[in-house]
C-alpha cells in the first residue's frame, strides 16, 4: 500500500470537489444578492403569500420561507430573527416556517452540488419539497400544535446583536 499515492489522490480529489463547489456557490450567491438587493425577492415574496394560506401562515411568512429556500438555513435564520422582532410572525408561524426549512432549504444550492456529484437532481429537488409540503401541511392542520405552544413559545429567546445595537 503506497500512503503517499494514496494522499495524493485524495487531496487532489478534495480539491477537484471543492473547487467544483465553488464554481456552483460563488456564482449563486452573487446572483442572489443582485436580487436582493433589486428588491426581486420581496416581489416574489409577494407572490407567494396566497400560497401562505395553505399552511395557515400570514403573508409575512413567505419572505422568511423564499430566503431559507435560496439562502439556506444561516441566512434564513436572520430574517426568521428579524421578523419575530418586528413582531410579524407568531410562535405557532415560526414552528411551521421552521419545520418547513428543516426539510426543506437552500434548494437550488444543494440540488446544484448533489448534481454535480452525479445525483438526480430532480429526484432529490422534488422528494425535498413534497415531504417539506406534506409535513408543514398535517402540522397546520394539527390541534396539537395549540398544546405546544403554552409548553415552547416561552422558550423562544431572539438573541442580541451586540456589535450593531439591534436587539
């Protein structure tokens, strides 16, 4: 067994995934951020509020829902954060958006780096999004969720932006 072959194929290997990765990430994030920049997401975000109703969501809820979609969990989190102090969504909105993230976020990211390690992209976009819409629908629907609340919505603690003042 030759350790130094071995190495170097791995870390060649590493770095072809890697930069394959960037040539999918780096272009993404810059065409999202013009979007958003020309307000095209809140647009959109306006689009999607009747689809809100479904889930028994205000239309508050599609923006927050729109940028867990393209930007994923860690940017998604901050607008989630953002609309809670603004006091637009309600515990009972929150558990709904966030199960909806969970199995659900950043799709044209991740479907665009599982198809470039040769998966079916459709397969995995559309299992995603079925069973986040499946999932979020039987929970909005559910009478147990009232339960929750009075047990959890007292434990929901927005932290503190200590470098720019925003609480």
């Amino acid at each position: 067994m030759d350790w130094l072959e071995i190495i170097k194929i791995s870390l060649t290997g590493s770095l072809k995934n890697v930069l394959q990765m960037a040539l999918i990430i780096f272009p993404m994030m810059i065409i999202l951020e013009i979007a958003r920049d020309m307000k095209l997401l809140d647009r959109i975000a306006k689009w999607m509020a009747p689809a809100m109703r479904f889930f028994r969501l205000p239309k508050e809820g599609a923006f927050p829902i729109l940028i867990g979609l393209t930007f994923g969990l860690a940017y998604g989190a901050g607008v989630i954060i953002d609309s809670v102090k603004e006091g637009h969504l309600s515990w009972r909105d929150l558990f709904l958006i966030n199960i909806f993230l969970v199995l659900c976020h950043s799709v044209v990211e991740d479907t665009a780096l599982f198809i470039a390690i040769g998966a079916d992209g459709s397969i995995i976009l559309g299992c995603r999004v079925l069973l986040a819409l499946v999932v979020t629908f039987f929970l909005s629907r559910w009478g147990g969720l009232a339960k929750l609340e009075p047990l959890l919505a007292g434990k929901l603690i927005v932290p503190h932006c200590s470098h720019c003042e925003k609480s």
